[in-house]
C-alpha cells in the first residue's frame, strides 16, 4: 500500500515536470499563422502580386523568395518584409526577363516561430508566353519626331482588333488601351503622338488577356551640323595671244609670283615653247604636236621670264595664245622688255628683220664699186 503510493506522487511529479517543461518550451517557439496567395498562372511580362496575411508579432521580418523549379531549384529574387500591426502584406516580383516554365514563391522558416498547421508558405505559378503571337515589325530605335510608329502582325486577331496602351517615360501614359483594328491579313498599325525622347513599353492585349510588352527607344534627333569645307581656290589663268610663225615667233612677258606657274599654249596647231632656266640654258618643249598643247612649269621667282613661241612647220603663220596658271600676269613683249629671274635670264633673240639685211648688203656694194674706180 505504502510503494503504491510512493509511485503514484512519483508519477504525478514527473507529469507536473513534463509540463512545466512544455510551458517553457511553448514560451521559446512560438506556433503562429502565416498564409500567402498568389495567381496559379500569369502572362510572362504581367507583375507577379503576392499577397500575404500573418499573425506574426509586427516588426518582425520575412523574406517571400521566387524560384524556377526543375531539376534544380533555381533562386530568382527574395524581397524581405516586415510586418506591419494590420497583418497583412504584399510583395511584386517583375516578370518580363523570365522564361515560361514553372515557378514557386515560398516563405522560409523564422527563428523562433513556428507555422501552424494550417498556414500555406508555397504556392506554385505558371508562367505562360504569348508575346510570339505578336510580329513587332516596329523599329526597336526611333528617332524623335513627334510620333511613335507602331506597327505589326497578329494572326490569331485578324479582322478583329487589339487593346495597345504605350507607357512612356517616367510611366506616363501617353496612349491608354484603346482598341486598335487587326486587318484581315492580321496587321494593324498605331501612331501615338509623343513629346520626349526616351523608353517608350508598348503592351498588348486582347479577349484572352494580356499578350505581351515590347520596348522601343526614341533618341533625340541630332542637331544639324554645320560644315565649313575649305575649298583651296583655283589658281587664276591669264591668258594673251600673238601672231607667231617661223620667221617672227611671239614672245611674251610672264610676270611670276611666288608660286610656280604652269604655261601652256593653244591647240590646233604644233608649237614651240623656248625659254631659258635657271642655268641660262635654252630648254626647248615640243612633245603634244597639233593634238595638244605644249605645256611647261616655271619656277616662280617673282620677276619676269620670257617665253618665246612658233610653229613647227615654216608654212604656219598663226595666232597663238598662250596661258599661265599661277602667274600673275602675262604679255606681250615688247623690245624694250627685260626678263628678270632668280638666275638673271632673257629669252632668245628673234633673228634681224630683213631690210637690215639689205641696207648691209647694198652697202658693202657700193663701198666695192667706190674702191674700184676711186
């Protein structure tokens, strides 16, 4: 009798140890409620919304983690929250860089707190993709002029229409989600006026709901530029023409300057170019015939140089002209004319006119027949 009471109080105080232990436990972890919600499957590019309700102590945080499952569970983004007296709470995940597939969002476990049964800290979500229902034939780059071009192919809507809303930058709205008609071979074009350059999101969206966002940069157009072409002048010609043939060739006076001169005669017929270079020497030019002109480059030394031209053929008496590139002037010489170079030259000599020739001979004559007869 005495041993079974002596194990009665015996069990009664391991019972009452047993749950002094469990108060104590119970007040270290804690069992709380936690449950998040999210759409089953969304359009890629559409904002993930996950809501969330918690009786979780505010002030405490928790993070809501995005992963793609597979064979390896892949982390895409974790947002912490921190949780507010109204125990309710909501987290957005960006959708538009994923691929389709499947997805879970998930809270991981808190230190210190313990989810009650009844709590849900996963929830899957398909992500579907439309966007290659759409042909964007816009140009992802637009230069600014006052009007966003969009323009495109949807198969699926032809002979129907399709909602467009275009956000511009800033998230403005520039055009809202106005029906836009598909043609009957599927395309349909849009222009949105526009006043700044910048990223423009064009969405679109029919009966099935939303299809897809595509993005177009508008740059600024450049301002024109101004080119200032240095445009060398031309060298003036000048130009003088004399009559010249074997017996009487033309020369001429070319006045240099300080660049070099570039001499050539008229065509038509086979000229002669004579003057003398520096060294005194007479250089003659006769290489085109009657096709071409006779052309030659002087020096320029700033004074005059004599040019002397004739034709080839003793038959020819013409006029020739005679042109200098470069010089500063050009004419006629005249008897009196000094040709003054760097070397000191002069051009050749015509031969003596033929009275002189004459009034020698007769002379000599008379001075014969005056010795013989004197």
């Amino acid at each position: 009798m005495i041993n079974k009471r002596i194990t009665a109080r015996h069990s009664a105080r391991m019972c009452l140890a047993l749950l002094l232990c469990c108060i104590i436990c119970g007040g270290m972890v804690q069992a709380y409620e936690l449950a998040i919600t999210t759409p089953t499957q969304l359009q890629r590019g559409m904002p993930l919304v996950v809501n969330g309700t918690s009786n979780i102590p505010p002030g405490n945080t928790v993070d809501i983690v995005l992963s793609r499952t597979g064979h390896v569970t892949e982390e895409i983004a974790r947002e912490p929250v921190t949780l507010q007296t109204n125990q309710v709470f909501t987290v957005i995940f960006d959708t538009a860089d994923l691929t389709k597939g499947i997805y879970k969002v998930e809270v991981p476990p808190i230190s210190s707190y313990a989810y009650l049964g009844n709590s849900v800290t996963l929830r899957v979500v398909e992500i579907i993709d439309r966007s290659n229902e759409v042909t964007f034939r816009t140009p992802k780059t637009q230069e600014m002029d006052g009007t966003l071009a969009v323009e495109g192919i949807i198969n699926s809507l032809r002979g129907s229409g399709v909602q467009i809303e275009v956000i511009g930058p800033g998230d403005r709205v520039v055009s809202g989600s106005a029906y836009v008609p598909v043609k009957t071979d599927g395309s349909f074009t849009l222009n949105v006026p526009i006043t700044e350059a910048g990223l423009y999101r064009i969405s679109f969206t029919d009966g099935k709901g939303y299809i897809g966002t595509f993005k177009v940069t508008v740059t600024e157009k450049p301002e024109p530029v101004s080119t200032t072409l240095e445009v060398t002048p031309a060298n003036r010609i000048v130009s003088e023409s004399a009559p010249a043939s074997r017996d009487s060739p033309a020369t001429f006076a070319i006045h240099t300057g300080t660049e070099p001169a570039r001499v050539f005669t008229s065509s038509g017929f086979d000229w002669v170019l004579e003057y003398r270079d520096a060294t005194g020497e007479i250089v003659r030019v006769n290489e085109k015939g009657s096709l071409g002109n006779e052309e030659v480059t002087l020096n320029g030394t700033g004074g005059v140089i004599l040019v002397t031209v004739y034709p080839s053929s003793y038959s020819v008496d013409e006029t020739v002209l005679l042109s200098a590139e470069g010089a500063d002037r050009i004419e006629i010489a005249t008897p009196v004319t000094t040709a003054t170079t760097a070397a000191g030259t002069t051009a050749g000599k015509s031969p003596l006119p033929l009275i002189v020739v004459v009034i020698a001979v007769i002379a000599a004559a008379a001075l014969l027949i005056i010795r013989r007869y004197w």
